[in-house]
C-alpha cells in the first residue's frame, strides 16, 4: 500500500478513535443547558481545540452549531488533502454539498420574502471555498438577483431552468433533485473513473446502499405528508444512483400502506439491513444505514477511499447527534426523547 493511502487510513481511524462515546453521551444527556454542553464539549471531547477561545457563558445555540460544522468541514478537508485516488472528488464532493444546502436555504427563504436572514446563518468559513458570489447572495431580494450571484458558479446553468410560478414561489422539492443529481452524478464519475478493482465495487455498494435507503425514505415521507401519486413520487426519486430493480420502486411508489413499501425494500438486495437495526422511527432508518455501514467500514476496510467515505458518514452523524441534542436540551425535551434520536 502507498505510504500516503497508509497515512488516509492511520489519520481517519485515528480520527475515529476520538469519537463522542457512550458515557459522552451519558453526560451531555445529563446537562441542563445548552452551555452546560458548550461546556463539556470544550473540556473532555475531541472539539476542544474548536472550541478553545470561546466563552461558554456567551455561546448561543446558533453560534456553537455554526463551530461544530466548521470543524466537521475542516476535518474532511484536512483528509482530503491526503492524495489518494478519488480524494479530489471526495473534497469537491464535499464542498458541493455545503453549496447545495445554501442555495436551498436561501431558496426557501426566498419563497416566504426573508432572504434577509439568508447571512445570518450563512457559515462564513466557507467563502473561500465557493464560486458563489456570497455577498451577492446575502443581498438577492429576487431571483434574477440569485441567479447573478451563481454566474460563475456550475450551478447558474442549472438554475437558469427554473422560474417562480405565477405566484412568485418556486418547486423547491425538483430543485433540489435536480441539484443533488449534480452532485451525485459527479461523485459516480470520479468513483468510476479514479477507482479500480475492489475500491471501485467497495465505493459503488457504500454509495448505492446508502442511495438505495434514501429512496426508501423519501417515498415513506411523500406518501404520508404529501400524498401524492405514484408517478409524482417516481419524478421525486433519484433513480440513477441506486440498487433497487424499477419494479421494486414502481411497487413501493404504488403501495397502500408504509407497512407495504416496508414488505417490499425488505425483499431487495439491501433491504435486509433493516431487520439488523434499532430504529424508532421510519426516518430514522436511513441514518442509521448509513452509519453502521460506516462504522463496519472504520473497523475492517483496508480501503482508503471507502474508510475516507465512511468516516465522513460517522462525524456527519455525530454532528446531527450533537445538534439534537442541543435542541432537546433548549426546549426542555424529556431525556429519554433526546436519547432515541441519537445515532451511536
């Protein structure tokens, strides 16, 4: 193995190795506030070098989300930078996502008339990543003005082929297929271009398992809040990146009933890791997946590029663990709640 493929693995699982354990979340259950976990966080886990020059009596609940995404954002960046053979995608793949979910936020603040408070949460760090003009986002008030903001970016080809109805809103569920297709077909490419042998079969079955779990949940979702018809839940998937046969999605889109579309993911080629699971909720399912597939991955993969995948997957879930965490320790949520929603 090359020396720098050796030293992905070393640093990742290294990485790894300082993850938030269970008496981590024991004790971070057991604060009564959102600076007790400022607190915590600062002073026994693996955030403290993040955390170290800010007061926790002053930190609010926005501020101390925004440090943790910009050390999450910096750790993938710093593995990145390790050459390997799909590590530049990996790093674009990276960077697209935190565009994406910009562009979306600015969107849906844009289709109720508060672009205003686009800046505010706006992760300032990532300026120097981004084609997007940000400033020119910060201060769009229509989206001709967005568009001019995206001009040399990939994205303005792309959102040039949306407009707002005639009452000013625009269809922010295709938007964000359409973009997420972007990123995703792009990740395909690198993979299938850069990755050979057993990383490329390795990288493929990771990215389509996970794939595979995510239509399972957008389907459950769209059929029990929007209820729409099998063809417009068939338009909302992203089918080019997944595992499951067209007969088992038309099924699943045509089901009656969640236990139906349950019975049928079951019986694909992925779908038995539902049964290996605890999960309290339908949506819960999809995370899950994905972090017991890459903590597997953590423990025995050789592979560099699928260890450096999978270790994205494990710090995002802990990140979105930490983030619930701080909201149900805000609104007074019952400990037990909390807990459930944890990934770990």
């Amino acid at each position: 193995m090359p020396n720098t493929s050796f030293a992905v693995l070393t640093k990742a699982r290294a990485k790894f190795g300082k993850r938030l354990t269970e008496k981590d979340y024991s004790n971070l259950l057991a604060c009564q506030s959102v600076t007790e976990v400022m607190s915590y966080l600062k002073s026994y886990t693996h955030y403290s070098a993040s955390l170290r020059d800010i007061n926790e009596r002053d930190v609010h609940r926005g501020l101390l989300e925004a440090l943790l995404r910009q050390n999450l954002f910096y750790e993938f960046d710093s593995l990145c930078r390790y050459d390997s053979s799909v590590s530049v995608g990996f790093s674009r793949y990276v960077i697209e996502t935190v565009e994406v979910e910009q562009i979306i936020r600015f969107l849906v603040l844009l289709n109720s008339n508060s672009t205003e408070k686009f800046i505010y949460q706006f992760p300032s760090y990532f300026s120097k990543h981004t084609d997007i003009d940000i400033n020119g986002l910060a201060n769009a008030k229509d989206y001709g003005e967005f568009l001019n903001a995206l001009t040399k970016s990939p994205y303005y080809e792309i959102m040039s082929n949306f407009s707002p109805d005639e009452n000013g809103c625009l269809h922010i569920s295709e938007i964000e297929n359409r973009l997420y297709d972007f990123i995703f077909s792009n990740m395909l490419e690198i993979i299938n271009k850069k990755a050979k042998g057993k990383e490329k079969h390795d990288l493929l079955s990771f990215f389509y398992t996970v794939n595979d779990y995510n239509i399972f949940s957008r389907i459950l979702r769209l059929k029990k809040y929007y209820n729409l018809s099998p063809e417009a839940i068939k338009s909302n998937l992203l089918l080019n990146y997944c595992d499951i046969s067209p007969k088992a999605v038309d099924m699943m889109c045509r089901a009656e009933s969640s236990a139906e579309v349950f019975s049928v993911m079951q019986s694909t080629h992925n779908g038995g890791l539902i049964d290996k699971i605890g999960y309290v909720y339908a949506s819960d399912i999809s995370p899950r997946v994905k972090y017991r597939l890459a903590r597997k991955n953590m423990h025995f993969s050789n592979n560099p590029s699928v260890v450096m995948m999978s270790y994205m997957f494990v710090t995002e879930t802990e990140l979105m663990n930490v983030v619930s965490l701080i909201e149900g320790i805000r609104y007074k949520l019952d400990t037990k709640l909390i807990q459930s929603l944890l990934i770990y």
